[in-house]
C-alpha cells in the first residue's frame, strides 16, 4: 500500500487520541519512544501485523518488540520470573528489552513472534509512547519505522522521509533523546545479551549480580530459526495440485484446501495466518503441500517463512 495519506499528529490530548483509535481500528501509527520511532500496530490482530511488514518492505519474518505501558501487562503475556523483576523494577520504563517464555494463551498475534515460543518486550520512557499506549490499553508491536534496510528514524521527519503514503499516522514527539535501539536481553535461560542498545550491558549484570553470557548462536542462526519454523511432516511448495495423501495449505481459489491462507488471494491476510495455519495443518506425519505464493510484497516473506519450513533438517 503506498496511496495512504500519511497524518502528522501532535503531541496533544487530540493527536493522541486519533493515534490510539487508528491502533485500535487496525491502522499504522508511527511513535516516538526514547530510542527511536517505532512502527506500531495491535499486537493482538494479525493484519495490522502484517502490515507493518509490508509498510516496511521486510524481505522475512523477523520477530517484533512489544510495548507494554507497564510491567504489569508483561505478567499477561509471558512467563515472569524473579530476574525479569529484579530488571523491570531497575531499568523500566527505559530501553531494556527483556525476551521471556510466551504463556501458551496468550492473545497475540503469532506474527509479533514469527512462530516463535518466546516474547520480546519492553515498557518504553518516552512519555509520549507512554501516554499512547496507556489511551491503547494493549500491546502495541513496534519495530523501527524505517523501510527495511534503512537507517533507524530518529525525527518525525526521517519517518514521513521513508514511509509517508504506508502507514495511517506519524505522531510528532520531536528528536528522539537516546537515539539508538533498545538493549535486548533473553531471559528464557541464562541471562543473555542479545543486541547490545541504549542500555549498558556492565548496568544490567550490575543489577543481577551475575554476568551476561555471550549471544551465542541466537535466533539469528538460520538452523535454530530453520527448525522452530518448521512442521514435523515434509512440507512440498509451489503445489499447483493436492496428491494422495497431502494435505493442501491453500492460498486463493484453489480446490480441496485443508486451510486456506487467503482465498481472497490477498497477502496481507495471508501473513496473518501464516503461523497459526502452519500449526494448526501439521499432524506430525501427513505430507503438506502449499499453493504458490507470488512473490511480490509481502509474498517475498511468506515464501522465505515456507522455504526455511520446507528445507530439509538434520
Ligand atoms: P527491532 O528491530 O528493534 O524491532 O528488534 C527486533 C529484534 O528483537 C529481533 O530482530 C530480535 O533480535 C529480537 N527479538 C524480538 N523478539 C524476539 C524473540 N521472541 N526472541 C528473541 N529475540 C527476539
Ligand atoms: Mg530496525
């Protein structure tokens, strides 16, 4: 989508208000936190998730940070734990990531974590995102708004500069005080530096009383991302037909589709039920077979998430 008229929002009670109703109505809002603008959807519905990665051009399927207006709506979503509290009572709001075991009923999108059993989250300072996700009332999914491949926005006006015509809204909170991304730690074994950010490693090991192990083969590993993503029964793509014995993962007015990602034929939906349908078709051992998806758009991230399902695993 490149034909939207892009609003510039103030940072006033009115500017907040359509911002939140925008998330609320499934749009695109572009904030400001302490590090830098973030690109911000509902994190519970899928569509507007899919949009952020088609707003941004995204080649894959990256897992995304959440904003949470307090440590509180992180107990919801995650499993918490005695060093998540020690942390989030230290450095939050600010820019800390912590990465936590995602609760099994939790009513996000599986977008926000690519298919991933782990959630990124964070409660940001910037008291403009603040307030926005206090009016939201929900988590807000927000990776840098910026195309992908570009440098991270840090003005309202780097954000109209790469994605004006994509997204609802740009809410204008001025230059961004940190101005680089949040320190990213996981937490769902031993404490692990992730992505070095805003926030000094030595200040959190500091906290803890332990040092950080080194981010080691992390979700960056195409192997480890390989096998998450990837059904216990062989998967066949570009399948123009069903054979004996396959489920069909359609996309669009195919026959005899076990789940359908879009019978519309529209790839917006199709992201959103990507990891859901992946899931949900997968019995273990019957073979699975997916139509073809273009690739344009955000096909070109649906087919990279099927690629890597379908590679062989060893
Ligand atoms: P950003 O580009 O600032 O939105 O940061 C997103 C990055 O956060 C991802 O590329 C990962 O490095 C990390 N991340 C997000 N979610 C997860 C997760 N569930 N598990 C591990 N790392 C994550
Ligand atoms: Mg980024």
């Amino acid at each position: 989508m490149t034909d939207l008229t892009t609003l510039r929002l103030d940072a006033d009670d009115g500017g907040l208000d359509r911002a939140a109703a925008i998330l609320r109505a499934g749009g695109l809002v572009a904030f400001p936190t302490e590090t830098v603008y973030g690109l911000g959807a509902d994190a519970c519905n899928g569509r507007a998730v899919a949009r952020i990665f088609a707003a941004k051009g995204r080649p894959r399927f990256n897992p995304l940070i959440v904003h949470l207006a307090d440590a509180q709506a992180a107990r919801a979503l995650v499993e918490w734990s005695d060093a998540a509290e020690a942390l989030a009572t230290r450095f939050w709001p600010g820019p800390l990531t912590l990465v936590l075991p995602l609760l099994p009923d939790s009513p996000l999108s599986p977008l926000v974590t690519a298919g991933l059993p782990s959630l990124a989250l964070r409660v940001p300072a910037h008291p403009l995102a603040r307030a926005l996700l206090a009016r939201f009332g929900g988590p807000v999914a927000a990776p840098s708004a910026n195309p992908s491949g570009r440098i991270s926005p840090t003005t309202a006006a780097h954000v109209a500069a790469g994605l004006s015509g994509r997204i609802e809204a740009i809410l204008d909170g001025g230059p961004c005080p940190v101005g680089v991304e949040s320190t990213i730690l996981g937490l769902t074994d031993t404490p692990r530096l992730l992505r070095p950010g805003g926030l000094a490693s030595e200040e959190i090991a500091a906290a803890l009383g332990q040092p950080l192990a080194p981010s080691g083969p992390g979700i960056s590993a195409p192997g480890q991302l390989a096998s998450h993503y990837a059904p216990a029964a062989p998967m066949r793509l570009d399948a123009t037909e069903k054979l004996p014995g396959e489920r069909l993962l359609g996309f669009g007015a195919v026959p005899r589709a076990d789940l359908n990602l879009s019978p519309a034929g529209d790839l917006t939906e199709a992201a959103a039920n990507l990891f859901a349908m992946l899931h949900r078709i997968d019995d273990g051992s019957t073979a699975i077979a997916v139509s073809p998806i273009p690739e344009t758009g955000l096909g070109r991230a649906i087919n990279d998430r099927l690629r890597r399902a379908a590679a062989p695993r060893g």
